[in-house]
C-alpha cells in the first residue's frame, strides 16, 4: 500500500537517483529476522536454502542492506558487483525506466566503492544469519582481470555464502570474452585455487547473449571444475520489440522483455548440463508464475531485481505464498521435486 502511494513520487525522480533513496529507505528500516526454512527449502552447492528466491546482484552493489533484503522474506540476497578498486563507472544518465515494457536498461559500469568499503560490512554481519552471496567483477582499466578475480577471491571467500564471478556485464568494454572457452578455464582455475577447498562454492554468472557452442563450453567447464551453479543469466544487448521511449538507449536491458530469452537459456543450459549442475535463474521474473516456469525448466534458485522497481518491498513475499500454492497445486511435495519438471 505505501509503495502504490510512493511509486508516483519515486518515477517522477531520475531513476539512480530513487534507487539510492530506496536504499537509504532500506537502511534506516527496523532489522527483521530472514526467513527460516519451510515447505519451499531447498538444498544447493552444500547451502540449504530457505527458500528459491534471491535478490540479484546490482540491488545492493556496496553490501549496504543485505540483512534487510532477507527481511522482506527473500531467501538469499547476492550483492555487488564489487571491484578490488573504487570506480566511478560510466558517465550519467545511465540507469533508465521503460515504463510501458516494464523493463529497465541499465549501462552502469560496475560503480562500487571498491573491495575495502564492502570488506568492513560485511565483516560487521559474518555471524548474523543468512545466505549472503558476493557477486565480484573486475575494474574496467586492470592490465589483468584474472588477478581482480582472484584478488577478490582471496578478499571476500571468507565472507560470503557463496561467490558469483561476473563475466558477463555487457558495460565493461571486453569482459565477456572471457566468457571464451580458453580464457574461462583460466579464470576458473585461478579462482579455485586462490578460493582453498574450505571455501565457499563458486557461481559463473553467464550472458543470455550466447551461441549453442557457446554455452556447451561453458557447460563442460562447470562441470569439469565442479562449480557450485551456473546463474543465468545477466542483462541482454539484443532488443525485442519495446515501446518506451528509452528503446534506443545501449546497455543491457532486464525486466520483463529479457524473460523469454532468459527463459529459453535455461532450458538451453539444463539440456547441455543434464541437470548434473544447480542453475538459477535470473531475468524477466515478476511473478509467483515467472519463478515457477523457471523452476520447471531447471533452476534450482531463482533472482529478481528489475520487477522490485515497479512491484515495490512486498513482491518477495507475494511471489513465495504463490510458489507454495503452485507447488501444491501441481503436485510436488517439494522444490527439488520440480526443478527440470517441464
């Protein structure tokens, strides 16, 4: 209700802008509790998940309120994408709505205050409770962007839930060529041998903006370096039919134009994986149905980000009571039951 009554105040603000108020908001709000494990649980990467649905990477890019995300009832809360070294990112306007496709492209260039700001939070809250993943990038100047990933290896490891190396932010000029089979299985290797096998379990978070070769490679790696899951996928640079304004604006684009591309990667990705390795799904979900229909094509997990822009706080607990009633509905006694089901 208060969200209906503010979102005409907060779209009337430049959308940066209303998205460092709304985590201002977040900040200053009464700590709750994350939620605790019920008929939606489900075990990923050795991590018992409270329930499937996460808050994607790009929310809370500096670790700011990733207690508070798990108190609005999301199972898992991802934050950053963090760079050993402070940037600024790219030039503003660079964050735009498009209102009438429900969908936001973004070109904001890993802007983060660099690995010792976020260091010290999450240091802070080590011993609270729940699952709190750590997306890390590489600056856009390094003369190495494997040493980023392993320096941030060695840096936040400790601290995370799980680590999700991005390597496919379409906003960094040349990051996602190492997405390209040699250079991913370097980048691999250096992370897991600077991650120690005490460590947490690494995510690849992955383009949708792939060609079959591409993600059979892709697939081999995962598995052969038994990676804890593959997160599909990031922001597209290809264009369906949009209507808003901002249609022209270059970066990747989410919401709900990205959910069928993101849709058909999934399944993509579940057929080249044979489901021998977790998947979350990421792009387009907006609803208790959107996580559902990507559960039945693979995902263990699933993330939203852009729908909490037009939905508001309360989106994550609507979408769980829905995904407990389809669940019901369709006959799984569990989420692990239905994952590749479709």
């Amino acid at each position: 209700m208060f969200f209906d009554l503010a979102r005409p105040v907060l779209f009337a603000l430049d959308p940066e802008r209303a998205h460092r108020l709304t985590v201002r908001a977040l900040a200053a709000s009464p700590l709750r509790t994350p939620p605790r494990p019920g008929p939606l649980a489900i075990g990923v990467a050795g991590i018992e998940f409270p329930n499937p649905l996460g808050m994607a990477a790009g929310f809370d890019k500096d670790a700011e309120v990733p207690d508070e995300l798990l108190g609005l009832g999301f199972g898992f809360a991802e934050v950053g994408s963090i760079t050993p070294l402070p940037q600024a990112g790219n030039p503003r306007p660079r964050l735009f709505r498009l209102v009438e496709d429900r969908g936001v492209i973004n070109r904001m260039g890993f802007n983060n205050a660099g690995a010792d700001v976020a260091r010290r939070r999450l240091e802070r809250r080590r011993h609270r409770p729940g699952i709190v993943g750590i997306n890390i990038g590489a600056n856009k100047d390094s003369l190495d962007r494997i040493a980023d990933y392993v320096a941030m290896t060695r840096v936040m490891a400790p601290l995370a839930s799980y680590l999700a190396v991005n390597i496919s932010s379409p906003n960094t000029p040349g990051l996602r060529a190492l997405q390209d089979e040699s250079a991913l299985t370097g980048l691999i290797d250096a992370v897991l041998e600077m991650r120690s096998d005490k460590g947490p379990p690494v995510f690849l978070k992955v383009a949708p903006d792939l060609e079959p070769a591409d993600i059979d490679a892709i697939a081999r790696i995962a598995l052969d370096k038994k990676l804890g899951a593959l997160i599909v996928s990031n922001t597209t640079i290809s264009r369906p039919e949009l209507r808003s304004h901002h249609r022209g604006e270059t970066g990747g684009l989410s919401g709900e134009p990205l959910r069928d591309l993101a849709q058909q990667r999934m399944r993509d990705f579940r057929k080249a994986t044979g489901g021998a390795i977790p998947l979350v799904g990421v792009g387009g979900i907006s609803s208790a149905e959107d996580a559902w229909a990507r559960i039945r094509a693979g995902a263990s997990l699933v993330q939203l980000y852009s729908a909490m822009v037009f939905e508001g706080p309360g989106l994550p607990r609507k979408i769980i009571r829905g995904l407990e009633g389809l669940m019901k509905r369709d006959g799984f006694s569990s989420i692990a039951e239905a994952v590749g089901s479709e």
